[in-house]
C-alpha cells in the first residue's frame, strides 16, 4: 500500500500546489500580463486612430492641393485675359493715337496748301501788277491798291 499512500500524498501535494498557485501565484502573474495586453491593445488603437488620422490628412492635403491648383489655374486664366485685354486696349489706343497724328498731318499739310496757294496768288498778284506796271509804264503804289492786290489774288 506504499505506493497508493505515496500516490495519494503526491495528489493531496499537487492539489495543494495548484491551489496556492491560483490563490496567490497565478494573480501576481495574471496581473502585469492583463496590464501588458491592455497597453498593447491602447498601442493598437492608438496606431489605427494614427493611421485613420494620417489617411484624413493626407485626404485634407490633396483636397488642399487640389484647390490651390485650380485657383492657380483661374488666376493663370484671368492674368492671361487680363493681358490679352492690356495688349488689346494697348493696340486701340496706338490705332487712335495714329489716326490722331494722321489727322494731325493731313490738317497741317492742308494748312501749309492752303498758306502756299496764298502765297503763289500774292506773288501772282505782284507779278501781274509789276507786268501791268511795265505795260502801263506807269507805277502803281501797293498801299493804294491793296484791294485790286487780294481781289486778284482770289481770282486766281
């Protein structure tokens, strides 16, 4: 019976064991591993919220991105009509200011025809009246006959 006494103290041993090591063993190591297994579980969440927060970011940046392109784009565009219309006013302004310095011309040229024409009646004038002078044999005084002079003059 040695061996069932022997069998049966080694039972009642173990029983003993495990029970002093659930009661007070098995805490003390239940305890750090619950508290490893919550920060591991706090790290997860914290790197799926990071990686959530860096999708939202990067989704915020292209949106961003994205905007300033296109009011690049319409800037460009309105800088771009903007000179157009410069270039075009620019060009209108050159087209009067020629027409303007043609019209200018034109009137000095026909001022000028105009003085010329006087002139050559005037000299026309005295050189018929320096004929006549010589036909007649006779001087004629210009003061006394400034009349006949322009009445000539329109004549011709």
């Amino acid at each position: 019976m040695h061996i069932n006494l022997t069998l049966l103290v080694q039972m009642l041993a173990f029983a003993a064991l495990i029970w002093f090591t659930m009661r007070f063993v098995w805490p003390m190591i239940l305890g750090p591993m619950q508290e490893r297994e919550r920060r591991i579980a706090q790290g997860l969440a914290a790197a799926d919220k990071g990686e959530e927060e860096l999708k939202q970011a990067r989704a915020s940046a292209e949106s961003i991105v994205r905007e300033a392109r296109e009011r690049a784009g319409t800037i460009i565009d309105h800088a771009q009509r903007r000179a157009n219309e410069i270039v075009e006013e620019a060009r209108v302004a050159a087209s009067q200011e020629g027409q303007r310095a043609l019209k200018a011309a034109q009137q000095q040229l026909e001022l000028e025809t105009t003085q010329a024409r006087e002139e050559l009646r005037r000299q026309v004038g005295e050189i018929a009246i320096a004929a006549a002078s010589k036909l007649l044999e006779r001087e004629i005084d210009p003061r006394a006959h400034e009349a006949l002079i322009s009445q000539l003059a329109a004549q011709i």
